[in-house]
C-alpha cells in the first residue's frame, strides 16, 4: 500500500499511495531526530514519571529540573526556623507558666530586668556621662513620643 521512494541520505521522504488503480505521491522534510545523551534521557525520564508528562521541550525539563529541587530546599529551610522559633516561644512561654505557679523562678523577662539593674549597679556614675545631660523642653520629643 505504502511505498517509500528515494535516498536515505537525501533530506526529503517521498512517498507513494495506491488509491485502487490510482497512484498518490507526496513530499514531506525528513525530521531530524536530536539525539540525548543518557544523562539527559535519564533526567527526562526521572522527571516525566514524577509530573507525568513527558517533557519533550527542554526549557519546561530544565525549569522543572530547577524550581522544583530549589522550592523544596528553600521550603525546607523556612521550615527549620518555623520549628526554630516555635521551640523558642514555647520556651519562654513555658516558663512564664511555670512563674506563674512558682513564684522563685526565674524566667528570661525576670534574668534581663535583674541583669540589667546589675550592670547599671556596678557601672560607675562617671561611665554614664549621658546622665548629666540636661535637654531644653523644646529639643526634646512631644506627646508619648517616649
């Protein structure tokens, strides 16, 4: 039925149709196959199982090959400082409870204001020079800017 006419290395297909007694003959370009190296075949491959399409277009194989490896990582590391700074705040709210129930433990809030009053105690009046500073009313801010 089909007839195939002409040279392999010519870059055209001819091809022949018999329709009864009638002879149909057309041209066509020979395509070209581009071929992939195994690393390639492989990651299309890998990556048309996962998304069930066979990528036959490199830009949508390599973006894929890019944002869903990437998107994943940086997912990832949002979700380690979630977990980072939900552990803290159980932490301190933890605490809080627990100073709620006992009232000679010491939290962080209790540590800081305790600290702080420590290092004001100990520093010499001639370290805090800031102090002896007297500011007319009209430089200073107004309302509850303070």
């Amino acid at each position: 039925m089909f007839s195939r006419a002409g040279r392999l290395s010519v870059k055209t297909k001819r091809w022949l149709f018999f329709l009864g007694s009638s002879l149909i003959s057309w041209k066509s370009k020979k395509e070209e196959t581009v071929s992939k190296s195994n690393t390639e075949a492989d990651a299309n491959r890998f990556w048309s199982q996962i998304f069930g399409v066979a990528f036959s277009n490199k830009c949508w194989l390599h973006f894929f090959m890019l944002f869903v490896p990437l998107t994943g990582l940086w997912m990832s590391a949002l979700g380690v400082i979630g977990l980072a700074l939900n552990l803290r705040a159980y932490d301190f709210v933890s605490q809080e409870i627990r100073a709620a129930e006992d009232p000679e433990f010491e939290t962080f809030y209790t540590k800081n204001i305790l600290l702080n009053d420590g290092i004001r105690a100990w520093m010499a009046a001639q370290d805090q020079p800031h102090e002896n500073l007297i500011f007319p009313e009209d430089v200073l801010p107004g309302g509850n800017a303070l």
